[in-house]
C-alpha cells in the first residue's frame, strides 16, 4: 500500500518497537 | 509433586508467586511459570538481577542493546509501573497479559492510547502522532517528504479527532478503533497462548495445579 495513503496509527503500529512478538525468538 | 526448580526464585526482587498473578490476569499458574523462564532469560542478558532493564528490553526487540526506539521506550515506561527504572516479574506478567489472545478488547485499546500518549496528558496530540511517524522513519528504509508527513498526520486526525478540538481523547480513540480494528493487532500476541509450549520445561516442575 502507498504509505502516504495509510493512516498514522497504522504506520506507527509496524514499528518493530511495538513487536512484542521478538521476546520470544529463541 | 516437589519443585525441581531452583528455590533462589523466592528472593528475587520483585518476584510475585504465579497463583496470585494467575488469579489477576488471563494466564494459567503454569502459563505465569513458562513466563517466569522466559523473564529469567531476559532479566540476565546484560545485568543478572532479576530485573529486566532497558538495555536488556532493547536487546531483546533488536538484538542490539545501543539501538535505542520511541516506541521500546514507551512499551519499557508502560511495563514499569511502579516508574523504578526496572521492570520487575509481577509488571511483566500483568503488561503482558494485556497482550493475550484473551484479554478484553478494552484493555488493549487503553493500553494502545497510552503508548500515543507520549506526555501522559490524557490526549493522543497532533505533535505527539508527527513525532512518532518521525521515528518509524527514523527506524525504517521507508521515506517521506515532510509535506508526506503532515498530510499522513492532519488525515488520520481528521478521521480520528471528531470533535476537532486537535486532541484525541480516549472516547475517539475508542470509537477509531473499532472502525479500524487492525490498528491493535499488534496488541495481540498469539504465543502467549503457547507460552507452556515454548518453555516446556518448566511446566515439568510446576508447584500447582492449574
């Protein structure tokens, strides 16, 4: 998707700060 | 049965017995028991204390204790309630466990408001939404010119902001969510569902019945 057609928050929430998913890589 | 798990965990800082953690959050005693193996192997990655530090956090979501993130930074200060500059095992089951597949939808869209809230001042601002797609940026290959930046931030405020008072309050971000429920997916982590069967170990030594 063209990002500058994307919402903010939606951006934002593709931050691989916010993926808490990588604590629980071996 | 006896625990075969070592009795050290009794004194580490901060560590709550899982029964009562159990009791307050959508996890099972042996759910909460998997998740002690998992804050043990973060807690001593960089400093072995028992406590999970930002360093330790940052290492664990990059791989790279130096990278420092707006958002690793807010997800640390939301983890670390009591605000002691650590994250001890009681705050990282309960964060946690607003994350489980299980846990209210309400919980996850409060958590996601605060995350915005950069200043804590109860509203998710227009400065405040411009620094954090500054930082994905930052972070990212992805680039965008500021006049890209401001028209990504003034649209999502329009959509969200419907009394366009220029603040987001959590009534609106409500509301925006439940229009645009992919924006708390990331709320949701389906391993913890699985957590027993990450850390199986453990599960072996547990002290009670779920």
């Amino acid at each position: 998707a063209n990002p500058v057609s994307m919402n903010a928050f939606e951006l934002i929430s593709k931050s691989q700060g916010l993926n808490l998913s990588s604590l629980f890589e071996k | 049965m006896g625990c075969l798990c070592s009795k050290n965990t009794k004194w580490t800082p901060g560590y709550e017995e899982p029964t009562i953690l159990a009791a307050e959050t959508p996890f099972t005693v042996s759910e909460v028991e998997a998740l002690y193996e998992l804050f043990k192997k973060l807690s001593s990655s960089i400093i072995d204390d028992g406590l999970i530090h930002k360093e330790e956090l940052q290492l664990a979501l990059f791989k790279n204790k130096n990278n420092r993130n707006l958002f690793a930074d807010r997800i640390f200060d939301l983890f670390d309630v009591k605000r002691n500059g650590v994250i001890e095992f009681g705050e990282f089951v309960r964060s946690l466990s607003v994350f489980h597949p299980n846990a209210p939808v309400a919980d996850k869209i409060a958590f996601a408001f605060r995350l915005y809230d950069l200043r804590n001042t109860g509203f998710i601002e227009r400065e405040e939404l411009k620094e954090m797609v500054l930082a994905l940026l930052h972070e990212s290959d992805l680039i965008l010119s500021d006049d890209d930046v401001e028209m990504i931030v003034d649209k999502s405020f329009k959509e969200a902001d419907t009394t366009g008072d220029g603040r987001i309050d959590p009534e609106e971000w409500k509301e925006f969510v439940s229009k645009n429920p992919s924006l708390i997916k990331n709320m949701t982590l389906p391993y913890l569902k699985d957590i027993t069967l990450a850390f199986p170990s453990f599960v072996v030594s547990s002290e009670v019945e779920d």
